[in-house]
C-alpha cells in the first residue's frame, strides 16, 4: 500500500495538487502553461462536462467532434511537470481507495501546446515546431531511473560539443511518442530537439545583473547537431514532460508556435494568432486520430 505521506489526497479524496478524480479527466489531455490558456482552446468544444482549479492548475473536460479532451494548465518548469504527470498517472493506474497500484494499466496521450523562441534562422517565427526529442537540461528528471528510455549517445555529443560543466548535472535525452508524431505531423511543422531549461534567464543565456556560468552555450547550443537532429528550440516543460510519460508508459508530444527567433533577434507582430493557429491544428488532429 502507498503510504498516505506519499500519495497524498484532499478530503474529498481528489489528488492533491489538482483537484482531480479520476472520473474527471479523458484519455487524450491537452497541455498549456498559462491558466488562462485552457479556455482558448474549450472554446472550441461543443460542450464542457467538468471544470475545476486550484493554484496554477486549471482543468477543463469536454467533447470536440465526438473526442472527449480534457486541457490542462501545468504552470512553469520541470518541477510542476512532476507534480502534474505524478498525479495524473496516479489518477489513471493507482486505485485511490485501496492505494495500490492496479494490474491492468492506461497509456494516457499528452500533447503539450506553447510558446517558445526559435534558435535557428531557419525557423521563422509564427511556424510550428514538432520536438522529435527533448534535452533536458534541468535535473529533475535524474531523480528517476532513465537510462532505459535516454539517448545515452546524443546526451554524451551535446556534453562533449558544449564542454558542459557536470556540476550542474548531466544531461538527459527523451524521445517523443512515436504514434502521436504520426498523428499530428504534416508540412507544417518543423521537428528538432527542444532543450529544457531549469530557468527563464540564466539558465536560457539571459543576462541581467548577473553573471552566467557561460557566455556562449546558447551559441554552442545553435550548431549542435545529432544526425539530422539540431536544436530548434529552447522552453522550460518538454523533456520531463518525455521523461515521465516514457517512465509511466503514457504517450507524450510537445508542440510549440514560435514567437520569437533569437538568432534573427526578431518577435511575431501577432503572438496570440500563431497559437490559436497551433490550437486549431492540434484539436482537429486529435479529432481525426
């Protein structure tokens, strides 16, 4: 049995952070960062059945096209990702009343929509990225036990071609689900590998009062290459995103609309329709799949 210590639940018997019960949620989930987010995309439901928030965490169940959905505000970082997909996986595969783990698991499809900054010229903003893998440069995910689902090889490259100090940790290298890549690819989006960071300013190159540990890793980040692999883009969510999914045996995809490109120095003239863009694509894939 798992220890009330560890698997913690409110008076109602909800999981702890978000509020939730298992009844609540569908098989394919949606994530976003931003609480305010949800709602951009459930406005496209023909119907929502639940709602529900506590903290950064919103959620909202509904039916588009048939397809029951459910979307989800994670907030930022790969500290709340752990806390969210912990708690979702328990929700799907824990038996909340017995606290034991059940026989007969879910694979549940987690598709994260966001923003993010491009660093190659190559990828204009307002694109689509599709990130085939996630590097997680944050540590969260060593906690865990993943050399079973890492890409020892590509995480050993990126530490040798940046000269990456270890005692900030090691890398750690995810792949995305390959049956969700099928659903949603199309001309349209541009894969690579999204980088994970820990931070939004020293640990994504930025400088403010204070100095970083190194001036050129985002340069070095910008020519990194894995066979057809580079980098394409750098957020905060993607790679434990992977990790957990893989670890859980969920099905896991990010998807990013590209606001800015660092490497041209250039920003979108109009942010929010490139995400509703995005949005629009994703539900109708999801729709379809």
């Amino acid at each position: 049995m798992i220890q009330s210590s560890e698997l913690i639940l409110n008076p109602d018997g909800s999981v702890y952070h978000l509020n939730l019960k298992p009844e609540h949620i569908a098989h394919d989930i949606i994530f976003v960062g931003d609480q305010n987010r949800v709602e951009k995309i459930t406005q496209f439901f023909d119907s929502i059945e639940f709602s529900t928030q506590k903290r950064e965490f919103k959620t909202q169940t509904g039916i588009f096209k048939g397809k029951r959905i459910t979307v989800m505000s994670t907030g930022i970082g790969p500290d709340n990702i752990d806390i969210v997909i912990n708690e979702l996986d328990a929700l799907v595969n824990i038996d909340l009343e017995t606290r034991q783990p059940k026989e007969n698991l879910t694979s549940l499809n987690i598709i994260r929509i966001g923003t993010s900054g491009s660093l190659q010229a190559d990828i204009p903003v307002d694109s689509f990225v599709m990130s085939k893998f996630g590097l997680g440069l944050d540590n969260m995910l060593r906690s865990y036990l993943i050399d079973e689902i890492s890409n020892l090889e590509m995480e050993d490259a990126f530490v040798k071609h940046t000269n990456w100090d270890l005692r900030k940790g090691k890398p750690y290298v995810i792949a995305c689900s390959g049956k969700l890549e099928k659903i949603i690819e199309s001309n349209k989006m541009h894969k690579g590998i999204t980088a994970t960071a820990g931070g939004f300013y020293g640990p994504q190159g930025r400088v403010l009062r204070l100095k970083i540990q190194d001036e050129a890793l985002n340069a070095k980040m910008d020519n990194f290459e894995f066979g057809d692999n580079q980098i394409t883009n750098l957020e905060m969510e993607t790679a434990a995103i992977y990790g957990l999914s893989a670890l859980l045996g969920h099905q896991a995809l990010s998807l990013n609309a590209i606001i800015a490109n660092r490497a041209s120095g250039t920003f979108s003239e109009d942010p929010y329709r490139a995400v509703d863009e995005l949005i629009a694509y994703t539900l109708e894939k999801i729709a379809l799949g």
